[in-house]
C-alpha cells in the first residue's frame, strides 16, 4: 500500500544540470514565482535549501531594480492584467 503514496522525490536542477539564475534574466525568474508575484516554496520547485535562497535573493533583486514586480494585478474596472 506504501508504494501507491510514493511520488518521485525532485532534484535541484541547479545542482544537477548547473543552471545559472541571475537577477538580470527575468523570464528565468518567473519560473520560480506564482501568478499574484510571490516565491514559490523550495517544496514545490525541488530545490535545495542553498539554491531556493540563491533564487530568493535574485528575485529580491530584480524587483528591486523593476525588471520584475512585486505583485501582478488585475485591473477591475479594464479587467486587463498588469505586471
């Protein structure tokens, strides 16, 4: 009965293929972001505790400079979506 519970355990892919994830590549980034803005947890995305840091602070990076946002909105009154 265990083995129906099992899922396949996810491997940080910057540890294993060595991607480089820097501040200046936002398309990169919203990867490891959800649809409102905010950072996707290391449980979802498989990273490893020093990467899922590493990416978090260039996220923090980035939307320190704008080349992301904090957040993504909807404008009610358009309906149109902003980031």
């Amino acid at each position: 009965m265990a083995e129906f519970n099992r899922r396949k355990k996810k491997v940080c892919m910057m540890c294993t293929k060595n991607a480089v994830v820097d501040y200046k590549d936002p398309e990169t980034l919203r990867r490891y972001t959800n649809e409102k803005g905010k950072i996707v947890p290391r449980r979802v995305t498989g990273n490893c505790a020093l990467h899922q840091r590493y990416i978090s602070k260039q996220i923090k990076r980035a939307r320190a400079i704008a080349l992301m946002p904090y957040t993504r909105w909807k404008c009610t009154r358009t309906g149109m979506l902003f980031y």
